[in-house]
C-alpha cells in the first residue's frame, strides 16, 4: 500500500484535489485549499483498509462540502473504511463530520526499499 496517491474529491459545494502519502500505515497530505492531513492507515483481516485521520482546516477555507472556516483554524476527525482495491479509480462515497464526499483515489507511484 505504501505509495504516494491522488485523490479527487467531490463535494455538494465544489471540487477538490488531495496528494497523499502512505507508508508504513502513517498517512500525510495537503490539498488545493490548503487542508492537511494526518493519520494512519491498517489492514483489516478481510483486506480492507481501515483509515483514521485528523484534517486541520485553514482560517477562511472554503471546504467542499460547504462550509466556511471562521478567523480560527478547524481540527476534523474522521474514520472510514476502504476497499482493497480502492487506488483502482472508481468514485467511493467518504461520510464525513461535515457532510458526504466523493472521492476517487489513484496511486501515482509505489515507495519501497
């Protein structure tokens, strides 16, 4: 899994762009707006990938899902589940604190020793 990742991500308020890096189960990221993310990515026994993350919104982000940040910057948990063959481009439904997304994931490149 370890791999540096393209996500496209579609919101009822807008569209957006995502590089993400997994290795080692720790996921790191930035978007087009400036949101980051971190957090950890495992394995489930059935090979789904079980995903944990925090995004920190900027102050004055437009997210896609609709909202606006005030003067302060915003911390989101969010955990959801991946299928196995997520990176194979087909558009997965995220539920989210903030509202639903649509995202489509591609791996750009594999990272390993």
């Amino acid at each position: 899994m370890d791999g540096i990742y393209l996500a496209s991500i579609t919101g009822r308020a807008g569209v957006s762009t995502l590089m993400l890096v997994i290795i080692r189960g720790m996921l790191v990221g930035v978007d087009f707006g400036r949101v980051r993310y971190d957090g950890e990515v495992r394995q489930t026994p059935s090979g789904e990938y079980d995903v944990s993350v925090v995004y920190a919104v900027p102050p004055g982000a437009h997210l896609v899902t609709g909202q606006t940040t005030g003067p302060r910057s915003m911390l989101v948990p969010l955990s959801f589940t991946l299928p196995s063959d997520f990176a194979d481009g087909r558009v997965i439904t995220i539920e989210t604190p903030l509202g639903s997304l649509k995202a489509r994931f591609e791996k750009l490149r594999d990272l390993g020793a």
